[in-house]
C-alpha cells in the first residue's frame, strides 16, 4: 500500500511541471485588462500577467542581457512613447490572426478607451517599423500607409541612418539584420517551385528575393503573378540572410511593395 501511495506521488510530480508548462506556453486569449508595465517599444505586460506582442509592427529593440545584442538607436524612445500611450491604462485586445507566439506571448491590435488603435499611433509616430507574418497581416496595408506618411515626414526612426532604406547593391554587409530593401527586378525564375526575383546579373552573388512554392500560393490568390515583378522596382521588408549572395525570404504579398510599374 505504501508502495502504491508513495509510486502515485511520485508521479502527481513528474506530470505536474509538464501542465505547468504547457499552462505558460498556452495562455487563455483576453478581450480586455489594464497595463502594468511595458517590456519595450512593441510589448506590453497586463495586471492579469499576460504578455502582448503588438502585431503588426516592430520597434526598436533593447539590449538582451549582458550577452545580448546592442540595443537599437532611439529604442528607449520608443518605449517611453508606448509607455505614453498604455501604461496604468484600461486596453482592449483584437485579434486577427494568430492569437499566441512560440513564446507564450498574445498576439493583438491594442485600443484605449477612447478607442484609438495603438499600433497606428506607434507607425505614425514613427516609432517602428511595420513588420508582418504571413497568418497576421490582416491590418498591413493601413500600417503601410501611416508608415509612409511617417518616413515622408522623417518623423522619428525615419531620421536615423541606422533605420535607412537600403539599395539593393548594398545588402551584403547587413546579414542577420531586419531591412527594408529596394532596387529593380533585373530578372525571374522558378527553380523546382521555388521563385527567385534577382536583383544584379549575377544570381550567385548579388540581391535575391526568394519565395517559397508553398508561398507562392498566397501570392496567387491575392492575383499576383510572380514573374510579373519583372522589370519593377520594389521594396522589400524581411530579415537577410546569406544564399547565393543576400536574400530575403518572401511569405507573404504584404512584404512587396511596387515602387515603379
């Protein structure tokens, strides 16, 4: 008996960190709580102790740590801002895709009581910059808007060489970075399913946006042709990365803009 009682505890504690675990990784969605703190320029921390990642946008980033990377310019403005706009007030949350990232952080466009959506105030400040994900993008366009109002206006990030609009012959040097990147289509292919729209003559070297076959169907449905980019300048959004010279990955219509048809 004693064996089969001390077995049972034994196991109460092995299962109970796992549901503690999946309880964190998987918190309930809200309507609605008051700001306790904010982590930077696009998190927010509530009373409830839920996290909200602000879609839709991103701003610049802290230091992490002491091992960390450095932190971004004016990414302590951009927190104050957000601070403005939130803190030790009532927020409603909406959502429009993804509720919950890998971090067990909500995902959601913030209101305040007067019901003025905080990522249009953040973007026409120019606080941050747009940034969105192929299952969240239902609001992009409105932020790309106030985005470019923003940059015309070289309102805030937008007066900083750091957050410069980069041409695409000069991307080698920005790997690992987030960018906004224009530059003419020089050239399209499709490589087993796989778009390329290149950038300069050399495709082994020079500036290549990559999409994806699985991407390429949202392309579609949104009556976009691919190849047709051809001849166009663009600019693009997204993190570079290293392939046969610079590139950026593509998932979704919303990280194209056409510059000049």
């Amino acid at each position: 008996m004693r064996r089969i009682v001390l077995m049972s505890l034994m196991l109460s504690f092995a299962i109970q960190p796992a549901s503690l675990a999946r309880s964190r990784k998987s918190p309930e969605t809200i309507a609605a709580g008051q700001v306790a703190s904010v982590v930077d320029g696009d998190t927010v921390r509530l009373e409830s102790g839920s996290q909200i990642r602000l879609t839709g946008i991103q701003a610049p980033k802290l230091p992490l740590g002491r091992r960390g990377f450095r932190a971004w310019p004016l990414s302590k403005e951009s927190k104050t801002f957000l601070e403005r706009l939130t803190l030790n007030r009532a927020v409603s949350l909406r959502y429009d895709g993804r509720r919950i990232d890998r971090h067990g952080r909500l995902l959601a466009h913030l209101y305040d009581n007067k019901n003025r959506w905080v990522q249009g105030e953040i973007i026409a400040r120019g606080m941050a910059r747009v940034y969105s994900f192929p299952d969240n993008r239902s609001r992009t366009a409105g932020l790309l808007a106030l985005e470019r109002k923003a940059r015309t206006a070289r309102r805030g990030i937008w007066e900083h060489r750091f957050y410069r609009i980069l041409k695409s012959d000069e991307t080698s040097g920005f790997i690992g970075t987030f960018q906004l990147v224009e530059g003419r289509v020089m050239s399209a292919a499709v490589v087993r399913g796989r778009c390329y729209l290149n950038f300069g003559e050399n495709w082994r070297t020079d500036f290549t946006i990559s999409i994806s076959p699985r991407s390429r169907r949202s392309f579609k449905r949104a009556g976009l042709m691919i190849k047709s980019y051809k001849g166009h300048i663009l600019r693009v959004r997204g993190w570079l990365k290293s392939f046969n010279g610079p590139m950026i990955e593509a998932t979704h219509p919303e990280q194209i803009e056409v510059l000049e048809e």
